[in-house]
C-alpha cells in the first residue's frame, strides 16, 4: 500500500508541474504573438527580447515606457531573455529574490 501512495503522490506532482508549464507556455506564445502583431519582432527571421529589471529590450532596442507597460502582464520575472526564430526558441527568467 505504501508504494501505491508514493506512485499516486509522484502521478500528482507530475500532472501539477505539467499544467505550470503549459499556462507558462501559453503566456510566452501569446506574448510572442502580440509583439509580432505589433511588428516589434518576427519569428521567421529571429528576435531577441530581454526584460532586465524594469527596462524592456525587443532586438537590443530599449523600448518606451508604453511598449514596456503594454507587455508587462506577460514578463513577471525581474529578468527575461527570449531568444527564437522560425525553429527555435529559448526562454530563461529569473527574479532577483
């Protein structure tokens, strides 16, 4: 009975862990999709978005307080890095705590 209740514990924090990172998942797709409606970048050619503290780079450009305060919603950690192109991406965050 007991490794029944350990199989249980583990199948539970795996189905737990597997639902964070797809709404995570979900958040960073739908951010990419607004950034490239709004033409800041495209994914078929490549982008670069870093969130560092409260400033916002799309591309190695530093963007305005507007752009920053519309995409804030979607980069919660003190610092983000996405890197992507047509088949590639790579997502790192990180707070500062």
């Amino acid at each position: 009975m007991r490794q029944q209740e350990r199989a249980r514990i583990t199948a539970d924090a795996s189905r737990e862990l597997t639902e964070r990172n797809r709404a995570t998942s979900n958040v960073y797709n739908n951010l990419l999709k607004a950034m490239e409606s709004d033409k800041l970048i495209d994914r078929e050619a490549g982008y670069n978005i870093e969130k560092k503290g409260d400033e916002l780079f799309i591309n190695g450009k530093k963007q305005s307080d507007d752009i920053k305060n519309k995409y804030k919603q979607y980069l919660k950690n003190d610092n983000v890095t996405i890197k992507g192109d047509k088949t590639n991406l790579q997502i790192h965050a990180q707070d500062n705590n």
